[in-house]
C-alpha cells in the first residue's frame, strides 16, 4: 500500500501546481510515463510499476485532480525503456479528463506485454520521450516525464546533454527510484548510494 501511496503521490504532485494557469492548451499536462524495463527489473518491480501507475492514474483523486486544472484534461503516454535499443511506446497519447478515460488508460497499460531488454539508458528513455512530446500534435503549459527505474545511466547518449535538452524544452523530469530487495538504491558497479 505504502507503493502504491508513493505512486499516488508523485501523480499529484505533478498534477497539481500553479504551472496549470490559464492557457489556450488542448490539456493542462503532457505527462510520460517511462517505465524501466531492463534486464535488472525483476516480475515484481515490473508489475510494482504498471500496477503503481495504473492504480495512482485512476484513482478517483487524481481524477479530480485533473478535472480541477484549467482544461480539465491532461494527455498521457507511457513509455518502456531499456537498453539504448530499447524504447517502446506501451501506451500512446490518451486524453484523461474523467474516471472512464483514467480507467481505459489503465486496463491499457496493465494488459500491454513487456517490450523492452538490455541494460539501463536512462539518457536513451528521456531522449525518447522529449521526441513522443515534440511529436504528439498537442499542446500544454506543463511536461512532465516521470522515469522510474532501479539502476544507473549504462550505455547511450550522454546523460548531461539529454537533460540539458529537455531542460531547454521546459520538461520537467521526475525521477522514480525502485529499491532493490535488499533496500538499498544502488549507483554504478553496484556501490550503495547512500553511502
């Protein structure tokens, strides 16, 4: 429950901020969801993330959430990322602006089979979806990518540049930490990060 809490969270912060102010937009939020689904996601922390998005999406309060903005609306997509190879569009753009979409989005996502392999981009994954941003054919004061994942940059594009990018973009990046079992987030060549 404390997951699925966190997953809650996140969505609401992100959807409720005084970035949403009056604007001529199709929807208030662009918002992608990059999910991590490299080799070292195990069955758990792939269903912990599909489950945590689709549960935290449709729950009734981010609902009203997202009914509260200017719009009422916000465009979602969600993204699998991997190897530097590996970005797969899992679900594309949906308009959420009431609980029948929320819900469609998330039996979408939930019923949608893993795609992506290999070792960690992450500079890949946020390239990527910048890219399904530029190209979506809507507009939105807000974007957001909110990546999840349980490892560090590997492989791909530089990690500095791709951020500095999307910053220039005005994206917003949040970043999801999955905790491996024994608890602890890990950085390269495994070393904790909290030491």
């Amino acid at each position: 429950m404390r997951r699925i809490f966190g997953w809650l969270t996140v969505l609401a912060l992100v959807l409720v901020s005084p970035g949403m102010a009056k604007s001529a937009a199709d929807v208030d939020l662009l918002l992608v969801l990059a999910a991590d689904g490299s080799g070292s996601i195990d069955p758990d922390e792939f269903a912990l993330q599909r489950e945590g998005y689709a549960q935290a999406i449709s729950d009734p309060r981010v609902v009203q959430a997202i009914q509260s903005g200017y719009s009422g609306a916000i465009a979602v997509a969600m993204m699998e990322w991997g190897a530097p190879t590996s970005q797969h569009i899992i679900v594309n753009w949906t308009v959420i602006r009431d609980q029948a979409s929320a819900e469609g989005f998330a039996a979408a996502l939930l019923a949608a089979p893993r795609k992506a392999f290999g070792y960690n981009s992450i500079s890949n994954a946020i390239a990527f979806s910048a890219t399904m941003m530029r190209e979506s054919g809507i507009t939105a004061p807000r974007k957001v990518i909110d990546l999840s994942g349980d490892g560090p940059q590997i492989g791909g594009m530089a990690l500095p540049v791709v951020r500095e990018a999307a910053i220039d973009e005005v994206i917003t990046i949040n970043a999801l930490a999955i905790n491996n079992k024994d608890g602890m987030l890990r950085g390269p060549m495994g070393q904790p990060l909290d030491e």
